[in-house]
C-alpha cells in the first residue's frame, strides 16, 4: 500500500528557489505526496514559525500543561468508533467512505491530533452528511492492524472508499484545512466528468496532457473506473455514445487514455478489474524513459502501483551516452509496467546529490524503490554484444553506398547493456539486490561515561531498532552549526541518563551513514524510539532544545526522570 515519494518530492524542490543562512538542511528523501501538501517543509530552527508551524509545534504538546488535549474524551467519543482486531473490517466496510486513523497515546503528534479528528467527526455526525464515518485504532495494542497497514509513523490516516485504503500523506495542521480539503476532493468530488457525445470527448481531450476517457453502456461497470479515478490525479471523463465509441475506435466497455507524448493507448484487460485499470493507467501515463526535467511528468511517475525507478545518469550533448540511452530504451520497452525508467542530465545536481554520484561518475544506473537505492554493476558500454554491421557496402560496380539496412540491423540487435538492465530488474524483483546503504566504521570502544552513544549505519539496528531499550536518537552533521552548538548537551543528557539501563542516548552523523526507512530532511533532528514500539518512532520538534525539555519529554514517555535518584529495589 505504502509507496515512494520521496524523489518526487526532492524534484519538487530542486524546481524551487529557496533561500537559508540560519539552518542547516539535507535536500533529500521525505515523502509529501503532490497535490496533498507543500513538495517540502523547510524548518528554520532559529526564524520565528508560521502559523502552519505553529500549529505543527504543538502537535508535540505536553498534555500535562495542557488538558484539553484529552477534552474529546467527554462528550465526543460517539463520534469516533474505537476499532480492535475484531470489529476493524466490518467497521471499515460498512460505509461508502470511513476515515480512520492509526495513534499511539504517548505521542505527543497523536495526542494533538485525536482532538482535532473527534472535532471534524463531530462535525460530520451532526451534519446532514452521513455518508463519512470515523474511527480511531490504538497502534501501540492493535499490533496486527498496524503490521497489516504499514504503520511508520503517528498519527496515520487512511481513508476506505468501499473499503478501499487510501492512505493521507498532507499537512496535519491545526486548524485541519489540508485534511478538509483532502476529505472534500475524495468524498464529493465527482470522479469522472460525463460527456455526452463525440464532440464532447473530443474537446475534454483537447489541452490536457493526459486524460482517460471511458467508454461504457453498462454503469455496472463504472466502479472500478471511478475507483481508479479517485487513485490518480488526472481528468477522467466517461460517455455511452455509440458515435464516439466508433470515432476512436475502441467497444463498451472500454478505456482510452489520451497523451500529448504518444498515441492514445487502448486499454485491453479486464474492465471488472481494478487493478488491471490501475495498472494501465500507471504504465502509459508516462513515456517509455522519463525526461527527469520534464515536471509533469515526474510528478506522474510516483502514482499508482509502479513503485520501482530505474535511473540513467549521464551527460548531455555526448554521442556514446545518447547510444546507451538507446539501449536504455529498449529494456524500457521490455520492461514497460514493471518499472520506470528515467534519464537524468548531470545539471540535475540536486538528484545526483541525493544518489552521491559524481561527474566522474557517470554514465552510471542505480534503482531506486520504497525509499532505497541499489547500484547496478552490468555492462555501459552500448556496443558490447553486438555483432558488427557495416554502415556502408559495394555496388555492383565495387562503389561504397550507404548500407539501406544498417539502421533495421543496428535495432534488431541486443547489446549486453540491454540483457544486464532486464537481469538487473530481475534481480530487483526476486529480492536478490542489497540496498547501498552508508556507513562509518563502528567505534573501536564503548562510549565514555559522559558522551552519547554513537551508532553508525552497520549498527543502527542493533543499537537502535532491535533492542529493548527506550533510544533517543541525535542525527546531525558535522557542519552544521546548530547540531555543533547541541553537540555538548547531549552529550550531558547521555551521562545524566548513564544509570538507567531502559534508555540510550545515541548520536549519529547523517551525512555519513543511512539505515533504511530513515529520511533525515533538516539538522538537528532527534526520534525516540519507544520500547516495545519499534521501529515507529516519534520526532522530538519542539522548537526549545535544553536539558529540561529533553529530559521532560523522555519522562512523559518512559516515566524516568535522571533529576531523581532511581528506585533500586532492595533485598
């Protein structure tokens, strides 16, 4: 259910000028789904919050300074069903439309966002809209749901159409206006503009770069293409005139989707099934190799269920590099509907700093899929395979002439360059890669009694994810300026919390190591990892960063508090 975002949103902001002298930040990887919220939020710790961030900030709200975090408790809970194992699926396909959030009641994000979602259930009930019901699931005791649902982080959003997940991805500000609207678009937004007859298709596919246009005498079938459209952000429209059916071509039921790329392309599966439409759509909603400077067509290439990206990182104007391009194409052409294929000229800076590919580097191929990279190591060399054609041959005079089937040839042809990117997708899909991911070293020695632990890449797991300890985790970088600055104070909360086994202070330089499903996007950022609830973790953003704030933080999640001696017990 859960797929990448994050590169999308890397070109969203690779097309965007910003400017910042105050904060250190990381131009790379964290998901926000176009059209649902801002391609990227760029926190300035030391620049006073807008009111969006304001709002944000107090996602993370002590709920013992304020109680009315806990005021839907009283009054409101009849609004918002609480879903277990047991009653979850008869819930969530009981309406055409049931929004259910995924919470955990330690997190601070969870706790600020549950009044707001029992206010806009209330809202709905006492309404004469009946057609959305709410529901809210403890993550942290419906461990299964969780799993079943890819729970990462808190709070997490889901809405079931005829028990379809959609899952939300925008902006969980105070004021709610991004799930309003969010809410609005997939709840009573029509999916499909009706056309009556043949000018009527032929003037709504006029202008648009792409747009599907079914063909039905049938509304029986109709679901799954509204459900479809619903899916993807693109102009569906839908007509039963027998006149148009015959201009293009195609029979009812049938889908045409019309490009500004390439020609219409005739969907030929089964219209009763979803996924087949789905699929259709996300295949040639794109071109064969995707322009990655061509920004519709980026903002394309995350939707639907295609969630691997082969990329070709090359330069421009260069003759051998257009040749391998050419082959490039061709194991898109075999490979079409499995997986994108993208093309990338070095001006592309932000992109290339985000694989860590160097000019040098180039021409050079990584995947990229669910938020990890993966390096192929096949052949780069066009030619290689390929047996020699001749370009020119003797006339019956013993004249050279141009060879007429040097180009057919020329195609006809596989070069080892196309037989290693069909291996190396392959590979990919049978689970046979392994994911670049960097690392430092791991220290030599145990941390000294007054500095946090350091993790590195190899050892983020065994220090942070798979024990059983509580993990306050620093990411930082070591030019950064305001990761320096806190640098001497968490090393001071590490000794301060030295005696308790429960917790560990750790630290980790994120310009130098990765560890999958970590997106640092700014410097400083802090998780803690809770106990019993890994690998979820929850983000310390309060916007203060002293002792006292870390120490109250941690103390409201794991009742430990380093200011008081510990309990020993005695024997």
């Amino acid at each position: 259910m859960r797929s990448s975002f994050s590169l999308l949103t890397l070109f969203l902001f690779a097309t965007t000028t910003f400017f910042t002298t105050t904060f250190c930040v990381l131009l790379v990887n964290v998901a926000a789904p176009i059209g649902f919220s801002n391609a990227a939020t760029i926190r300035d710790e030391n620049a006073d919050d807008t009111n969006e961030n304001k709002g944000q900030r107090k996602r993370g709200i002590n709920v013992n300074e304020d109680p009315n975090v806990y005021q839907y408790k009283r009054g409101t809970e009849e609004h918002v069903e609480v879903l277990t194992n047991e009653n979850f699926k008869k819930f969530t396909t009981s309406g055409e439309h049931v929004l259910v959030t995924f919470y955990a009641p330690w997190d601070g994000h969870s706790k600020s966002f549950l009044k707001q979602f029992h206010e806009l259930g209330t809202s709905h009930t006492i309404s004469s809209d009946s057609r959305l019901k709410f529901g809210k699931v403890d993550a942290t005791v419906e461990k299964e749901l969780a799993k079943e649902y890819e729970v990462e982080t808190y709070p997490q959003i889901i809405l079931f159409r005829h028990g379809q997940p959609k899952e939300y991805k925008g902006s969980l500000a105070a004021n709610g206006e991004g799930l309003r609207k969010w809410l609005r678009r997939n709840t009573h937004h029509k999916p499909a503009a009706w056309l009556e007859g043949v000018d009527d298709v032929h003037v709504f596919t006029l202008g648009r770069p792409v747009c599907i246009v079914g063909f039905f005498d049938d509304t029986g079938h109709l679901d799954n293409f509204h459900a479809a459209a619903y899916d993807f952000h693109l102009d569906f429209g839908e007509t039963s005139s027998k006149i148009a059916t015959e201009k293009y071509k195609t029979q009812r039921p049938g889908i045409i989707m019309f490009r500004n790329f390439a020609e219409p392309a005739h969907f030929q599966g089964n219209v009763n099934s979803l996924e087949e439409i789905k699929q259709f759509i996300a295949t040639n909603m794109v071109p064969k190799v995707v322009d990655y400077a061509k920004k519709d067509q980026m903002e394309r290439v995350f939707e639907g269920p295609i969630a691997a990206n082969v990329f070709l990182f090359r330069q421009q104007n260069d003759e051998e590099a257009d040749k391998l391009e050419a082959e490039f194409a061709k194991a898109a052409d075999q490979l079409y509907g499995r997986v994108h294929f993208i093309s990338a000229g070095f001006d592309e800076q932000t992109l290339y700093s985000f694989f860590a590919i160097r000019a040098r580097d180039t021409p050079t191929v990584r995947l990229y899929a669910h938020d990890l990279k993966y390096a192929y190591k096949g052949s780069l060399k066009p030619d290689e395979g390929k047996k020699e054609v001749m370009k020119t041959i003797k006339d019956h005079d013993g004249n050279d002439i141009p060879n007429p089937k040097y180009d057919e040839e020329m195609a006809s042809q596989t070069s080892k360059v196309f037989e290693d990117l069909i291996k190396f997708v392959d590979a990919y899909e049978k689970g046979k890669l392994v994911p670049i991911l960097k690392s430092e070293k791991p220290p030599k020695s145990a941390p000294s009694a007054n500095e946090a632990t350091v993790v590195v890449g190899r050892t983020f797991d065994e220090i942070v994810t798979q024990s059983n300890k509580h993990v306050m985790l620093f990411f930082y970088a070591p030019w950064c300026q305001t990761s320096k600055a806190l640098m001497p104070l968490w090393d001071k909360l590490a000794e301060m919390y030295r005696e308790y086994d429960e917790v560990t202070i750790a630290k980790m330089d994120a310009t130098k190591n990765e560890a999958k499903g970590i997106h640092v996007k700014s410097y400083p950022t802090i998780y803690f990892y809770k106990s019993g609830d890994k690998p979820r973790h929850e983000e310390f953003d309060e916007k203060k960063k002293d002792l006292a704030s870390f120490i109250r933080f941690i103390g409201e999640r794991t009742k430990l508090d380093p200011t008081r001696p510990p309990i020993h017990d005695e024997f």
